[in-house]
C-alpha cells in the first residue's frame, strides 16, 4: 500500500488511524469506493438500497444496499467546486467548465452548439475594479513606489502600502455590488451595440444577440475581477450567423463605452450600536469599473494568436475553482473578528474581512456579514448566458447517463437505448449519514488523489504531440 518512509512524517493519531484502516476487513471496498470517487477529500456518505426490477413481472433484476459496504455506507463525491476544500471535485468542475466555454468558442454539435459558431466575432474582455488605495506590487519598470523591487512570490504584493488610508469599506462594498456592475454593463452594452450599428435597441435584437460566459478571480489586492468570452450571434443565437455590421472592431468599442457609463450608487448609511455610543457613518459612494480593461480578439487554433480558443478556455476552467482564498483569507464563513486571530489571517485580508463585519449594520439587505470570508463579493463565480453553448447541469447528466450505462453492463441489464421494450423500473431509498475522512483515511484518499493525478498527467504527456489537446480533452 505504502512505505515505512512516506509515513514518517505523519502525526501519531493520523498513523494510528492509518494502521487500523489497513487492518480493516473492508480496507479493499472502500479503496474501491475512493478510487471511483477520484479521492474525493470530503465525501458523502449515504446508507440505502436500490432495487431494480421488470415492472412486467416484478422479477428483481438487481439489488444493492449498503449493508455489505465498508462501515454500511456508501461515499460518494462531495461536488464542491473550491481545490482548496477538494482538488479532485474541483478538478471535475474545471473540466466541465473548460468544455462549457470551449463548446461556445469552437462549437460542439453534441453539445448543441455548432461548428459554425466559431466564425462569430468574439472577444476575452477582462474587467477589474478602480483603486482603493496604493498596494505594493512588481511593475515593469521593476521597482514598486514603495521604492522595493519585489521579489515574485513576495507576501506583500497586493497589500496596501499604506494600511491607515487605504479604503477598505470601498473595497468590499465594491466587491459587494460586482455582480451590479456586471448586470448594468450588459444592459448599456447592448445598447452601445445599437447606437453604433445605426440601429434602435429593438432592431439590434432583432438582427442579433449577444452571448457570453465568465468567469470571477481575485486580484492579490482583494478586489474581484472578471474575465468574460462575449460572442455576436445572429437572432436566433448560435445557430444563425451574426448581421453583416457585428464586427469584432464594433464589439470591442462598445465594450469600452459601455464600462465607462455604468455606476451603481451606494445610498449613506448610520448605525447606532449605543444610545451613549457615536454612530457608525458611511458615505454615498458611486461605484465604476477600473480604468484597466483589456478587451482581446479570440483567434482560432492553429494561427499564431496569443489569445486562442484553447488558452481561453484553460483560463476560464482554472479560475471557476479558486476564490477569496487565494488572496489570504480563509475558505468559510467567518462570524466575529477574534476569529480571524486564532485562523492566523495576514493582514490585508483580516482588514478587509473586518470592513465587511463593520458596514453589515450599516447595510443589512447586502449581507455583508454572510459574505465576510469571500470580502464581500457574493455573486456566481462562473455564469454564461443561455445560449451560450451547453450547461454545467447538461455536462453532469452526460457524465452519470454514461457511467449509468457501465453499470447496466457489468450487470447485465439491458440497455434501454438498444432494447427500448426492456423498460426497467429502480426503486431507491437513500439517507444522509454524514460526510468526511478519518485521519488515516483522508492521508490514505490524498494518496489516491495524487495516484491519480499522475496518471492523468502521463496520458497527457504521451499524447502531447497531437493537436488541439488539453488535459481536460485527454484525461476528462
């Protein structure tokens, strides 16, 4: 199973752990569970049975229950999209996004979504935040205004240089109304389209249509970002061809106009905690992107641009996993400030966690206090639009019709997609018993993970030279 060597760093209740779930009798099931599982980190763990019968003569075909299960349950992937709670789940996640906004960019008749649709003007736009104040980074000239050249990793990148005029309150509440930002964006896009195809709103809509998928990431500094494919279709969306006038030249000065004519207004805000106490104040403020937006054209494979369809795609999938963590701050909700000492949170994050703690009096309907570990932001981490290209929902059924299908197999049920008449009727019941690893366990699961992962990666090496491939496409 292991070596004496890898297990020498481990602590003695994990080893401990570790040898009486080697000792146990079940040992090669729930390796068997784990490994279908893809070392899922935090699985779910259901008691049940399922009974598969012929509804003609209730003969039963197949029976399971978790009886004869290692612990009587079965553990099942937990589907959590964030690597830093499960890097296989998330891993699946990035997969699923990867092929979502890649069926958008070079279409996917399977998916719904034609081939077509990669003769449509698009373009990968990223939108950021304006600043809240001086932070320490490493610019081209080399040097920070700090007067440091800092090194690539340094801690400090990203925080303020100086904490006590830095706008923190401005930061989260901007964080906050991110997903505003992006409504209006639209909503004046679109309009910014018609005005200059020379057309009203409602004939714009009616010879086009605007698609997207995004994505949010977090810069070092806290503030949310986000990067978006925008696509022109035609009226009816991907499946007919976009008007004569969208061009791509068209579509990147909209975008430009429409950013710089949205601002969302936060109203002032008092709180008083104590009759005998002064009031909490916040000014109005007017929220605006950042002056530093990029808006690139999307170039097929196999054409020299930097910006391709595959890199696109890759982007999208690797940041629809990671979220405020990355920036220092910790993966859960966090409820009082005492905490963020004992969770040992930098400063620059503490602070602004701290903000969001602070003005969730002051704005109660923006739940400022629920959203605190994520700095305020509370919006979807990855969206599209709905005729984008196909769902995450549909890319799931894809996965458990065909993983369906292997069971029938090695069970010798019929296939209803070659025998249509041999209908088959499944009577389950299942029961949440928990979730989560053992000490030994969860070592034993990373393990797995790493297995793995490593395996996907040699698949990906000796199909390197093939064009078009991505880890997702070899190993998904």
């Amino acid at each position: 199973m292991t070596d004496t060597a890898t297990m020498a760093g481990l602590d003695p209740t994990t080893l401990e752990d570790l040898f009486r779930v080697a000792g146990s009798p079940g040992l090669d099931r729930w390796m068997d569970q784990t490994r279908r599982n893809g070392g899922c980190a935090d699985p779910i763990h259901l008691t049940g049975s399922t009974k598969t019968l012929d509804p003609t003569t209730g003969t039963v075909l197949h029976h399971y229950s978790t009886d004869a299960e290692p612990g009587g349950r079965l553990r099942v992937a937990c589907g959590n999209r964030r690597a830093s709670r499960c890097p296989s789940c998330a891993w699946t996640y990035a997969g699923d996004t990867y092929h979502l906004i890649r069926a958008g960019l070079v279409g996917d008749t399977a998916k719904g979504t034609p081939d077509t649709v990669r003769d449509h003007p698009r373009v990968f736009a990223t939108l950021t935040a304006p600043s809240f104040g001086p932070v320490h980074n490493r610019p081209t000239s080399g040097r920070c205004r700090c007067g440091t050249a800092h090194p690539e990793g340094a801690p400090e990148v990203g925080t303020a240089i100086d904490p006590d005029t830095y706008d923190y309150a401005a930061a989260v509440l901007w964080n906050n109304h991110a997903s505003d930002l992006w409504r209006y964006f639209t909503i004046y896009l679109r309009r910014e389209i018609a005005k200059r195809a020379g057309l009203t709103q409602k004939a714009a809509r009616e010879q086009s249509r605007l698609s997207f998928g995004k994505v949010a990431e977090y810069q070092k500094r806290g503030a949310v970002h986000f990067h978006a494919v925008i696509r022109f279709d035609g009226p009816e969306g991907p499946d007919t061809p976009p008007p004569h006038w969208a061009s791509v030249g068209l579509l990147t000065d909209a975008i430009h106009a429409a950013a710089a004519r949205v601002a969302v207004e936060v109203a002032p805000a008092a709180y008083r905690p104590d009759p005998g106490r002064p009031a909490r104040t916040q000014p109005a403020r007017t929220l605006r992107w950042g002056t530093q937006l990029d808006v690139q054209p999307i170039g097929a494979f196999g054409n020299g641009e930097e910006i391709t369809e595959q890199a696109v795609a890759s982007y999208v999938a690797k940041y629809a996993t990671k979220a405020a963590e990355t920036t220092g701050t910790v993966d859960r909700r966090v409820g009082n400030k005492e905490a963020l000492i004992l969770l040992e949170v930098p400063d620059h994050p503490r602070r602004l966690i701290e903000a969001c703690l602070d003005l969730h009096p002051l704005y109660p309907d923006r739940k400022l206090l629920d959203w605190a570990h994520m700095l305020g932001f509370r919006g979807h981490f990855s969206t599209k639009s709905r005729r984008y290209s196909t769902t995450l929902g549909a890319l799931r059924q894809a996965r458990a019709d065909y993983r369906a299908a292997q069971e029938r197999r090695e069970r010798g049920l019929p296939d209803p997609d070659d025998h249509p008449e041999a209908t088959t009727l499944v009577i389950a019941h299942w029961t949440y018993a928990g979730h989560g690893h053992t000490p030994g366990e969860s070592w034993l699961a990373a393990n797995i993970r790493r297995d793995i992962a490593d395996a996907r990666e040699t698949a990906r090496q000796a199909l390197a030279d093939l064009p078009d491939l991505d880890d997702w496409e070899v190993c998904g």
